[in-house]
C-alpha cells in the first residue's frame, strides 16, 4: 500500500500525518479489529473484556458512538462515547503504539467533540468526562487539557490495590 505521509512542521522527526488514516464510524465487520487493538485493555481495567463486547453491541445497535481510525488494512484507533443519565462519557480513546505522535490521537478527539451534543443526554448541557487509569494518564493529559479538560477526581484503588482513577471533565 502507497502511504502519503507527511511531514508535520511543527514536529520533530517522529512527528508525520499518515493522510490515508480514515476516522469513520464503527461497522459490524471492524469488532474483530477493534477487539484485536483493544486487548490489553484488561491489564489496566479489571472486567473490560465483558464491558467492551457489551459497550460495542451498544454502538452497532445506535445506543453509544465508536469512531475507528483505518487503514486500508486495519483499524488503528478508536474512540467510544456514550450517553449517561447526566453527562456524555468518553469510555475509551486509544491509538495503536505505531501510530501514536502523529496527531491521531488529537484528529479522534476533535471528531468525538464534534459528535458529542449529537450524544449528548438532554441534561448533559455539554459536558464531557473520561476516567482513566491513573499509570495511563501521563499519556492522555496533554491531549486532554489542549482540548478543554481538567483533572476534576481521583479514587484511590479504584481498580485494585495501588490502581487508582483519574477523573478529567470538560464542561460546555
Ligand atoms: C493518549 C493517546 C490517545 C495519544 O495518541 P497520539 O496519537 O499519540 O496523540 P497526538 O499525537 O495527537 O498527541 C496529542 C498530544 O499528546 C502528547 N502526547 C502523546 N503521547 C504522549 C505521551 N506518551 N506522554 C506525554 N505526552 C504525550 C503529544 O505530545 C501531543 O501534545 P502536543 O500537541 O502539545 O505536542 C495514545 O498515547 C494512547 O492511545 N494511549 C493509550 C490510552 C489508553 O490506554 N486508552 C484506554 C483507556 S481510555
């Protein structure tokens, strides 16, 4: 497969957009794809396994919203929002190791919140949150905070001893 990469001028060597990396939504042929890249998700949450085959049943059936990040091979991110009683939660973002400093991370979030008051709950009045294991968030601050989030709770051993949640909101 041809890729037209590009070079970003803001960044450094690693730093490339990859144009042929489409972000669309989530169609029943991609679950073994979205499965594959999303396996270890269980190190960091107890019970993932379970909760994401019921949370991407939920997509298909037009409950939550998933975007994928593809290639013309495989899915290489993902994204997954979904509507509570209060709020709209962002229940995952991730981008495959490879891709990841090419502002992939950055082009899904920016489409989760352009999806976002199309998912919204009528009381929601625009806000976003997403929890996160706390050995994870190193990762996730800098994208979060550059679109309008902020650290807003923290529970200590959430996932088991020593695992603790980061809670980050963006308010509308
Ligand atoms: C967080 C994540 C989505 C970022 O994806 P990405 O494609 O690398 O993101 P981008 O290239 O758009 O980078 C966005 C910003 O985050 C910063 N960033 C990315 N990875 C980082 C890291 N490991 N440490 C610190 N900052 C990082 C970038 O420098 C950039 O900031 P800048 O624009 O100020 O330079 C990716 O690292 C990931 O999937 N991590 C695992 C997340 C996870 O476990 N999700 C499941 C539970 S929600």
């Amino acid at each position: 497969m041809q890729t037209a990469a590009t070079w970003d001028r803001r960044g450094a060597s690693r730093a490339f957009v990859d144009t042929n990396v489409v972000i669309q939504p989530l169609a029943a042929a991609d679950l073994p794809a979205v499965r594959s890249l999303l396996v270890d998700l269980p190190v960091a949450y107890p019970g993932a396994e379970a909760w994401l085959r019921r949370r991407l049943q939920d997509c298909l059936a037009g409950r939550a919203r998933c975007m994928i990040a593809a290639t013309a091979d495989d899915v290489v991110g993902v994204t997954i929002l979904t509507p509570k009683s209060l709020a709209t939660k962002l229940s995952t973002i991730y981008v495959r190791p490879d891709f990841r400093r090419t502002h992939l991370g950055s082009r899904l979030l920016d489409q989760v919140l352009q999806d976002a008051s199309r998912w919204a709950p009528r009381d929601a009045q625009g806000e976003i949150y997403v929890t996160i294991a706390h050995q994870t968030w190193g990762q996730l601050e800098r994208l979060l905070s550059s679109r309008g989030f902020t650290r807003t709770a923290f529970e200590s051993n959430r996932y088991g001893r020593g695992r603790h949640e980061i809670v980050a909101t963006r308010l509308g």
